[in-house]
C-alpha cells in the first residue's frame, strides 16, 4: 500500500514558516494542514491568518487550509476566504480538547452535538462549493460520541475524516485509544486519516500493522520533535542520514531567522525556539537537560553556544 503522511497542525509551530523550512531540509510530507483560522467576534480574518495561508508564502508544498468554528456564517465567510486565495479545501476543527473553546460550543465540545454540526454542514454545503474535510476527536467525554456523528458526516461529500484518537476531556494525557479508532474504522463508511502519537518508524510499521485499511496518517508532535521522521518513514528505514547534524543545524539556522523576522528582541526569539527545543529535545539522550540549556540563555550568544554544546551529542 502507498502510504501518505500529512502534517497535522499545531497552532504557534507549524506556520509557513516552519512548513518551508520543513519542506527544504526534511520531505517526505504529502500535504500541509495550516493550524485553525478563528474569528474573535468580528466577520474578518485576522492579518495573522492571512500572512500563514497567502500563496506567495507557500509556493513549495501543498497545504490546506483549516477553521474552527461553531457557526455557519463564519465557516461560510472563511470558505469564502480560502476560495480566493485558490484553495478548493477547508478542514474543519472538531478536535480542540481546551475548555475555553469546548465550553462554547467549538472544537472537540462540538461533537456531541450532530444535529448542529448537520445544520453548520448543510449551510456550507449549500452556499459554497469549498470540499470539507474534517479533523476531529472520538468525542468530548467519551469515545463513542463521534458514532453518532458518522451518519450526519455521510449526508455529506465529506472528503476524509482525521481522528485524533483521543477524546477531548483527555486533553494529551494517556495513550491512543486504538480500540475506539478500531469502533470507527468498523463503522465508517468515508475516508478515515489516523491521527495520535506516531513518534517513530516502529510506531508507525505498528499502526499499519493494526489498520490495514488506512493509508493516510497525521503526524504532529512527532514530526516536530524529529524532522528526519517523515522521510524515514517513507523510505523505510530505521537509520538517520549520515549528514544529519549538518541537516539540522542548518535548519535550526533557518527557523531562527524566521523568528528574528518575527519577532522583537532576543528574549522573544529565544522563547520561540526555546517552544521548538522543547520538541526537538526528545531526539538527545537527557531532554530536560537539553530543555534547561536553551532555558538559560538569554542572549544570543549563550544560545548560541548552548545550541553548539547540545548538538555534540546528536
Ligand atoms: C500546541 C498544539 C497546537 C495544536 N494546534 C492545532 C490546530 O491548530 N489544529 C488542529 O486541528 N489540531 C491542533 N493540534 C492537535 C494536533 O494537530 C494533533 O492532532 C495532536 O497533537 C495529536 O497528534 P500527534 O500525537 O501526532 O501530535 C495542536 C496540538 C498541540 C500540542
């Protein structure tokens, strides 16, 4: 089987960015979710989203767009949004797990509630053409929530449903739940993505050997933590490329610049990376220990000279 890798979002890591610096040093990813567009009461898409999504921003990869919201018009004015910049997808969020968005109803909070997530649906449906896929958890508070939710979805020409197999009260706490993904795989009738903790080759060789029917996997923490994944997923090997330490310092270099771009002042900048090395750490032998070293530096020149210290022993 062809397997394909996405690159699930992760709002405040995976911008453009991040994605064309991945794309230049690393590969093996088939397509780009852009983290979720969201409204703040006003009818207007914010400059932030509007930077992350601009065509000329995202030339080398191929990357749909994603929104979150509980309310047609919204969902209606972004597809409208997406539409003109040329996208033909929008990917629906029905995954975030934090309460101050499942308490209004968005979300993983949304899912147990198929009867608006059928109105929301046939609104889109019927006054845009955007095709909608979708993202989201088994459920809020427990795994079989989205059971009920299937039959709305096959009204619809939903494109692929991706789980997080996880339920939302979960927040990241615990493992998958592979027995619930395995209730979906049983009772879905559209295009299932798996989504949820693959952070290695073995992980992911065990996840096919499980569900032999998906070949779509959502990689996201783990494809932060080790850019080299997706590739070696690809070509099936357990081995890094030889050049690695040069590979990831120049990509290192890269992201930095992108922050000093950014972002104002060394302490900031320093904090976004420190964001990325709290990731990347899990590649080292001593993580918290790689994590301390960034936490240090205030200035450049100690980052500097912690990031050449941590990397002697990649
Ligand atoms: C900091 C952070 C930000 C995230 N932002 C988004 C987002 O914008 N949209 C989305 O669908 N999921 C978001 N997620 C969820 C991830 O895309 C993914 O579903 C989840 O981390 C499980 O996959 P993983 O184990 O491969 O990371 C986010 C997760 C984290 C930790």
């Amino acid at each position: 089987m062809h397997h394909k890798l996405i690159s699930s979002p992760l709002q405040g890591y995976t911008d453009f960015h991040f994605r064309n610096a991945f794309q230049k040093f690393f590969g093996g990813i088939d397509h780009f979710y852009a983290p979720y567009i969201r409204f703040g009461g006003k009818m207007e898409i914010k400059p932030i989203y509007q930077r992350d999504l601009k065509p000329k921003n995202n030339t080398a990869l191929e990357v749909i767009p994603q929104v979150m919201t509980c309310r047609a018009e919204e969902f209606i004015f972004a597809a409208k949004y997406v539409r003109s910049l040329g996208y033909t997808e929008l990917n629906w969020n029905l995954g975030c797990p934090y309460p101050m968005v499942t308490n209004k109803g968005m979300g993983s909070g949304l899912i147990k509630d198929p009867a608006k997530i059928d109105r929301i649906l046939d609104q889109v449906h019927s006054k845009t053409d955007i095709i909608v896929s979708m993202k989201m958890r088994m459920g809020y508070e427990h795994a079989r929530e989205i059971l009920e939710v299937f039959p709305v979805l096959e009204k619809y020409p939903i494109k692929n449903i991706g789980i997080h197999a996880r339920i939302g009260a979960q927040l990241y706490k615990g493992g998958v739940d592979l027995e619930g993904f395995q209730r979906c795989v049983d009772h879905c009738g559209q295009k299932l993505y798996f989504n949820g903790d693959i952070t290695s080759v073995a992980v992911f060789e065990k996840m096919t050997e499980q569900f032999p029917t998906i070949d779509h996997w959502m990689l996201g923490r783990g494809l932060i933590s080790d850019p080299f994944l997706p590739g070696m997923i690809k070509i099936k090997t357990y081995h890094y490329p030889e050049n690695k330490l040069e590979v990831f310092s120049k990509y290192l270099d890269t992201l930095f610049t992108s922050a000093e771009q950014k972002l104002t002042g060394e302490k900031a900048v320093i904090r976004k990376m420190l964001s990325y090395w709290e990731y990347f750490s899990s590649l080292f032998p001593e993580p918290p220990k790689v994590v301390k070293k960034i936490k240090r530096a205030k200035t450049y020149e100690a980052y500097d000279s912690a990031v050449r210290e941590i990397l002697e022993g990649f």
